[in-house]
C-alpha cells in the first residue's frame, strides 16, 4: 500500500499533471510529428506558486528540454487556460522514434510521452507500440501490490484520464485494447485515439497498432505505365522503320 501511495504521489510531484493530450502523425520511416498538451488545474497551480512544487511547470523550461535536441526539431508551444486548467501545449517533429525517445527520457514528460516502437511483423506489416509509466514503475517492482492498493489508485485517479491519438500513413490492420482503457478507430483516417485512466498507470500500459507497410503509390504505378508505354511505343518505331529501311533494299 505505501508504495502505490508513493506512486501516486510521484505522479502528481514530476508529472505536476492531471490532464494530457497527445496526437502524434507517424510516417513509413518512422519519423513524424507530435503535439501534446500538459494541463493542470489552475487552483492547484495557484496554491503551489512559483516556489513550490510546480514551479517547473512553465512553457520556456518545457521548451529547452526539447530544444537543440538530436533529431528533434521544435515547431510551436504556447500556454493557455481551458476547462479550469493551465496547458501547455508542444509541438515537434522527429526524424525517428529513436530520437524521440531518447529526447523522452531527459523530459520531465517522460511517463506520458512513453516509449515507442516500429517493428515489422512475420507477414511485412508495420507494427507501432507505446508503452506507458515504464518498465520501472514502482508500483510494479512491488510485488505485494493487492486488490485495496489498486482500489486506492482507482478513488484517487479513476477519473481522471491521459488521451492519445495517432495517425498511421496506411490501413489500420488491428488494435490493441489494453486493460479497462478504451479506444477509437477511424479506419477512413488510419487513426486510433485511446482514453488511459490514470489509475491504470501504476503498470506499465501497452497501446499498440499493426498497419500496412507502404507499397507502390498509384501515382508511382501510373508513372511507370506512362514509361513502360513509352519504352514500347520507341522499340516499336525503331523495328517498324528498320522493317521498311530493309524493303527497300
């Protein structure tokens, strides 16, 4: 029990969050942009003030942890007010998953922006994995962790929810549905949006998507047709005038 409390407590110190929003687009190679959106309450914030616990919440602090980073490049950020909360909102791209993970793991976001994955499975498909509050979690090293331990983090954090959404170059093949989170797929944009309650953080949250791996775009095969045609139409001309060069001898 004094360990899920030591997690929830973690959660609210270094996270300093009870709201977050993310939407990443991800492309073929694995690179893509990301924005996501850290909120908390704007009388919590006000109670803690500058010098407490939450003094690190500010816009400029989030951007230099993102900044000058290997592969990362910082589009926008702002901060605004929204449904009682203070957000602040990033937005960056990535050349790879790599690289934002590695920028994940120095960012005081590190629980929410997880770890993510790209994969091909035994059949050539393209499979995306993020995996949510780490391997390292607390609450998981504990293993005494029971049934009134999980009710606990249910009464603290069961309403409160982190959002992802993704947005894949091609078809959706499947989705995961880990645990009680929920999820929605709009197979006419290739995006999946999952809803994670908080109170399932104290173990480690698998999401993850198969997709298609890109193949020849239609464009690409109408070019090589006009090509092929052309090719066809010269080795044509060329026998045809050689067959008329030879009658007349």
């Amino acid at each position: 029990m004094k360990r899920i409390l030591s997690f929830a407590l973690l959660i609210i110190l270094l996270s300093g969050c009870i709201d977050y929003r993310e939407k990443m687009k991800l492309n073929d190679d694995g690179s893509g942009e990301i924005t996501f959106a850290v909120g908390i309450s704007e009388s919590l914030f006000n109670l803690s003030g500058e010098k407490g616990n939450l003094k690190d919440f500010q816009e400029s602090k989030i951007r230099n942890s993102f900044e000058s980073k290997p592969g990362i490049k910082l589009i926008d950020s702002r901060t605004y007010s929204a449904d009682g909360n203070k957000w602040i909102s990033i937005h960056l791209s990535f050349k790879s998953l790599k690289d934002l993970n590695e920028v994940a793991k120095d960012s005081s976001q590190q629980g929410m922006l997880g770890q993510c994955s790209l994969t091909e499975d035994a059949n050539g498909n393209l499979v995306f994995s993020k995996t949510l509050a780490g391997k390292n979690s607390q609450a998981e090293k504990d293993s005494s962790t029971d049934a009134a331990s999980r009710g606990m983090m249910e009464m603290m954090f069961g309403k409160y929810n982190w959002v992802y959404e993704f947005t894949f170059p091609n078809k959706i093949l499947s989705v995961s549905h880990p645990g009680k989170n929920s999820f929605e797929w709009d197979r006419g944009s290739n995006s999946v949006k999952w809803t994670v309650s908080m109170a399932s953080l104290s173990q480690p949250q698998i999401l993850t998507v198969t997709f298609k791996k890109a193949g020849l775009s239609n464009l690409t095969l109408v070019i090589l047709a006009i090509i092929g045609v052309i090719v066809l139409s010269i080795v044509f001309f060329y026998r045809v005038k050689n067959k008329k060069q030879e009658s007349l001898h």
